[in-house]
C-alpha cells in the first residue's frame, strides 16, 4: 500500500501531466497558429502586456466575503474585482458567471490567549477544487493542531467556479495564450485580495501552498507579494513556455 507521502506525489504528478496535457492539446479555438507564426503571436502578445506593466497585477481590493457555516468551517464568497486588459477575450471570459465568484473555504479559530492564528492557504491543481476532495488530500487537522488555521482556495474555473453544464474541458489552462495570461492575473487577483482581508481580520502571517497548477499560481502570487510568511510549491507547474519548446509547439532553437 502506498505511503501517504507517495500517494500524494502520484496524485500531484497525475494532476500536472493532465495541466500541462491540457496547454498542448486545449479548446478548439478559432486559431490554431504553428511554427514562426505561434512565435509571432506570443511576441505580439509579450509586447501589448509590456506596455502594460504597470497594470498587470493591481493593488488588492477590499472584500468583504459573504460567509456561509459549513460544520467547523466556513465557506466565504464575493465578486471577483479582476479586470481585463485585454479586451478581445472579455465577451467569453465574461459568459462565465460561476467564474465571476470568489470561493474559500476557511477552517479559523482563537488560539488558546483568544488570538488570531496563522494561516495556510491551499491551492488545488487541474481539475480539482471540490472541497470535499481538496479536505482529504492536505493535512488540515495537523496543521490545526500545529496552530494554523487553513483555507482552502478556488482557482478560476474551478470546483464551484467551473462551467456548468458541459463535459468539456475548462477553459483554463489551454493552448490560448491571452486566455491563460488573463485567468492567471485574475487568479492572483483574486488570491491577493483575500490575502489582505486575512491580514485586516488580523492574522498575524499567511503563507500558500499549492500542488501543480496551484504551485504555479502560487509561486506566481509571491512575486508581487512581498509579506508572505511562507511558500511551499508542491510538484508545480514550472514553465508553460518551457513545455511549449519541449514539445515543439514553439520554434525557438530549431535550425
């Protein structure tokens, strides 16, 4: 029988083999470029967020989460603050409505001198986000004995944020370059404002986790939050650009 340390690491590798599957294969998209003229598009891409830097990942909002009880936890939502920069992709990003709420679910308590505690933010991988699948994978009543509180955050496109209604594939991440740039700033968007409600409730440190595409996200989130009490990548995603090379979908270092 496997070891749970295992067991997660086959889960983890599992879940990063079916992301990265999903930017090589995608969505049907109405382009489908190759060879030079994929590199040209990435290029152009590159250029019209560079003249955007200063916007790329605003300031975080202030939130104030509906909060409904579930048991010991309690499951938070509110509108999602995220803007795009680029305009050809909002009609479809907006159509999808459960993508517009925020989700978390949040395991609090007082510690034993009626403080707040610390707080570990977990960020699931492809595919995943079902709370009662994401409460079984990481330690949380370890970590609660520990003395963190927990939180457990939904990607975009998502356990309750995902499209409804369909079998297919979500459409994040995928072969759309201006799709996954986007859905990653809201991502980090939205994972930043519930940062700073965490801290305004007064948690004294809050730190992510994440397994593969959550890993990224995470990672991704750490650059542009300097007050991170911590940062644990669990077998991320490393480099969707990298991938792309490897498997010849970009001709960068081809004769």
């Amino acid at each position: 029988m496997l070891s749970s340390r295992r067991a997660l690491g086959f889960l983890a590798s599992a879940v990063d083999r079916m992301a990265t599957a999903a930017v090589r294969m995608g969505r049907t998209t109405p382009w489908s470029p190759e060879g030079d003229d994929l590199l040209s598009l990435y290029e152009s891409i590159a250029g019209f967020y560079e003249a955007r830097e200063a916007s790329f990942f605003p300031e975080p909002a202030p939130i104030e989460p509906w909060a409904v009880r579930r048991g010991d936890a309690t499951d938070l939502s509110w509108p999602s603050h995220h803007e795009l920069l680029d305009r050809a992709v909002a009609a479809e990003l907006s159509s999808y409505v459960a993508n517009t709420a925020c989700q978390v679910r949040l395991r609090s308590r007082l510690d034993e001198q009626g403080r707040r505690r610390p707080v570990a933010v977990f960020i699931h991988g492809y595919l995943a986000g079902t709370y009662a699948v994401e409460e079984r994978i990481w330690p949380l009543e370890r970590l609660d004995r520990l003395g963190f509180d927990t939180a457990l955050f939904t990607l975009p496109f998502h356990g309750l944020r995902a499209v409804t209604g369909t079998r297919s594939s979500p459409p994040f991440p995928g072969r759309d370059p201006a799709i996954n740039i986007e859905t990653f700033r809201q991502a980090v968007c939205d994972l930043r404002d519930f940062l700073g409600w965490l801290r305004r409730e007064g948690h004294p440190a809050v730190g992510l986790v994440g397994m593969s595409l959550g890993g990224y996200t995470a990672a991704l989130t750490a650059t542009v939050d300097p007050d991170l009490a911590f940062l644990v990548p669990v077998i991320p995603l490393a480099c969707l650009v990298d991938f792309a090379v490897e498997q010849g979908h970009l001709p960068i270092g081809s004769p």
